[in-house]
C-alpha cells in the first residue's frame, strides 16, 4: 500500500503500477482479516501481533472515526499548517485519535443503554 504515501495522485508512477499495487495491498490486508493467519515462526507471531491489534482497535471503532474525520480535516485546514506531508500525518493520527476517544466516550455508553433497555 506504500505507493498511496509515495506517489502523488495522478503521477505516470501512481497511474500504472501504483494504484495496482495499493488494490493488491488491500485485498491482501482483507485476505488476512477474514483468516486465521497461522505463521510458522514464532517471532513473527510475535512481531506481527501489534499490527494486527493496532488494525483490530480502529476497526472495533472506525464508524466513530468515520464520522469525525471531517471535523478533524476542518480544524486542521483551519488551524495547523505544517506543510502537506506533516499535515497528512497529524490528520491521521488526529481523526483515529478523536474518533477512538469519542466513541468511548459517546457510543459505548450508548450502546450500553440500548442493550439493557432493547435486549
């Protein structure tokens, strides 16, 4: 999927081999979410395993992130301008950052309440 953070979009580069590669990329991440991924070696488990928590946790709460990334694109076009590679970075770290907290702090309770009163 690196090409997506290297090219820009619509370059020759990004147009020919690199939107293949960002497709190929995705189908493999989607592969192996929908499969028990067995690896032989243990260090690799090991090494693996924080990357698969990390996808794991904003799955778990990608709607909340999803519906507050907007505000995040909004305040930062407003307010930081660090340039458009870091400003990439914040923003992405800022929209699945709010949108975590925000569903613990919003959706969950919520949720909670449904599922006693509507079980």
């Amino acid at each position: 999927m690196a090409p997506g953070f290297i090219y820009a979009g619509g370059s020759y580069e990004m147009n020919t081999f690199g939107l293949s590669t960002v497709n190929l990329g995705f189908g493999l991440l989607t592969l192996f979410s929908l499969t028990q991924l067995r690896l032989p070696n243990a260090f690799l488990r090991k090494s693996i395993q924080p990357i698969i928590s990390l996808l794991t946790l904003i799955g778990r709460h990608s709607y909340s992130i999803y519906l507050w990334h907007i505000a995040c694109r909004n305040f930062m076009n407003d307010h930081l301008h660090y340039g458009a590679n870091l400003n990439s970075l914040l923003f992405f770290i800022l929209s699945i950052s709010i949108g975590i907290i925000l569903s613990l702090i919003i959706e969950r309770p919520f949720l909670k309440l449904r599922d006693r009163y509507v079980p």
